[in-house]
C-alpha cells in the first residue's frame, strides 16, 4: 500500500508540473572546485558550458566553483575594487553565462520565461558593487531579473520599459520590491543566508513578475513592449550572471548562486506542487519500505505524513 501511494503522489506532483520545460539549469554539484572559465573573452567555454568575460580588472579566479558546507558546490562571482569605468573597455564589470539559451525549442503555448537562482547574500560589506542575475535578448538587452546590492542587501526587480511619454525609446527601470515612506524601494535581504528569488516575463501579457517566496514577496509590472512583435525582438537569448563596480566603489564583494534554472511555462503562478518537486527530492522510486528525503535550505519542515 504505500509503495503505491508513493509512486502515486510522485506521478501526480511530476503531472502538474508537465507545463514547464526546462530551457538551462546548473546545481553546479557537477563541476569541479576550481576556476570555472576557461577564458576571459568567452571565445572558449569552460566547465559545464559557461563562458566567462571581464574586458578589464578581471582574473580566472574571480569565477570559482566552490564547496557550501550542507548545499554542495555553488558558483562563486567577484566584483572589483573600484568603481565602474565609462566605456566598455574600462567599466570593471564582469559577466558569466551558460551559452545561449534555445527558446524556439519551447513547448507551444510556454510563452512564459521563468528565471529562478538561490543566492547567498553575505555578511555587511562597504562595497558598492551591483550583481544583477538577468535574462537579455540576442542583442544583450536586458529583458528581465534582479540586481543585488551587498553593501544594503537590497534586491530590485530589473526590466526594460518605455520612457514616460514615449511608445519607442526604451531605458532600463528598477522595480521596487519593497515600500518605503509609501514609495517603492528594495527589498532587503536577510544577512548570511540563501534567499531564492523568481522572475518571469509573460510575451502575451507584457507582464513581468518577480518573486521572494521565503519573504512572501510578490511584485510586477505591466507593459507591453514584449507584446507583439516585441515578442520576438526581446525573446531570451542568454542568462547573464553579472558583477559591477559601482559608482564611487573602492572595495570587491562576492556573490554565490546556487540552483540556477531557466523554464518556459505557460502560467507566472507555481502551484504547491510544483513547487513541492523543486524542492523535496523523494527515492529510490519505487521503494520497498526505506525512502530517502531531502530538501532545499529554504524550506523548513514540521513533520511528514504518508496515507
């Protein structure tokens, strides 16, 4: 009998979840302790596929692949100690990525990107970097995701928008994730602890959502330049994993990733189960009566129950 419901609770989550399709992941367990780039012009892809580029201030050892004690190897990513520059040769950022992503493979119906990534948020810090975790399109624009300030801990949504008044200049906006003195604001993150964090951009609604879920936080905004045939101009060509000085900045910071992974869905909401496969590991499937389980960092369980 629980042989049966085991294999039968297991088949209903992986049901549920049959909607998304992975596009690019990495837990990095893989990957071995060490530099990860095999250069620093991305002409020549390191392990697992990941390209590595610095055009300035950049070193092989900045990009590391490291042990967390009770998580496995995660990515490890330095920014400088000085500030950003003015032009590309001299602007100090830094850029990983895991080549590029395939979405003309996706599932009809997958109009939905979604980008999640676990990241370590450090102890207080004097540095100025910024490291933005964001989706770009085939000409490096960015179309969606988060940038981190270590020495705040503060976490801003990222996304490309029409100017105010305008339906063809673009520019960047920050999305606040927070509100303070009733205006929009980071989110800030806990100190020294592993923080996941979701963004997704819907082609057919023009709505880009981001996600903290151990802090309950649910954000978004509306706009329709990936509408239409914006659809395909801003359509994911790539993940960068980025590390920038910062303006006035004399001091490096580190970021860690963990659990990276790219989908195409067709929903922005991740239902229970869903979210129960992401994080519970449950085997050997089938069982004979010992069952092996394990789960992410982020999720705290009061007790199992089998019926």
């Amino acid at each position: 009998m629980k042989k049966q419901l085991l294999l039968a609770s297991i088949a209903f989550i992986t049901g549920v979840c049959a909607e998304a399709q992975t596009l690019q992941s990495d837990n990095f367990d893989a990957l071995t302790v060490g530099n990860i780039g095999a250069t620093l012009d991305a002409s020549t892809a390191g392990q697992g596929g990941w390209y590595t580029y610095a055009a300035t201030q950049g070193a092989a050892s900045n990009f590391q692949i490291v042990t967390e004690t009770g998580r496995g190897n995660v990515l490890s990513v330095q920014g400088v100690n000085v500030a950003s520059g003015t032009t590309e040769a001299t602007n100090n950022t830094r850029f990983i990525w895991k080549g590029a992503v395939n979405w003309a493979s996706r599932t009809t119906g997958n109009n939905v990107a979604r980008l999640e990534v676990d990241i370590f948020t450090g102890a207080a810090t004097t540095s100025k970097n910024f490291h933005n975790i964001m989706i770009v399109n085939s000409a490096g624009k960015l179309v969606v995701g988060f940038q981190y300030a270590p020495q705040t801990r503060g976490l801003l949504g990222l996304t490309t928008g029409y100017v105010t008044g305008s339906t063809t200049d673009t520019e960047t906006k920050g999305i606040g994730l927070a509100t303070v003195n009733n205006q929009p604001a980071a989110a800030t993150l806990p100190a020294n602890s592993w923080v996941k964090i979701i963004c997704y951009v819907n082609y057919t609604t023009g709505v880009t959502t981001y996600q903290i879920p151990s802090m309950t936080i649910n954000g978004s905004y509306n706009n329709t330049i990936y509408t239409g045939a914006g659809a395909s101009t801003y359509a994911p060509a790539e993940v960068d994993f980025v590390a920038g000085g910062g303006a006035a900045n004399t001091a490096s910071s580190t970021l860690k990733y963990d659990n990276y992974l790219l989908t195409a869905t067709n929903s922005e909401t991740a239902n229970v189960d869903s979210r129960l496969l992401e994080e519970f590991k449950i085997f050997p499937n089938p069982t004979t009566g010992i069952i092996n389980f394990t789960k992410n960092d982020n999720v705290e369980v009061n007790s199992i129950e089998f019926t």
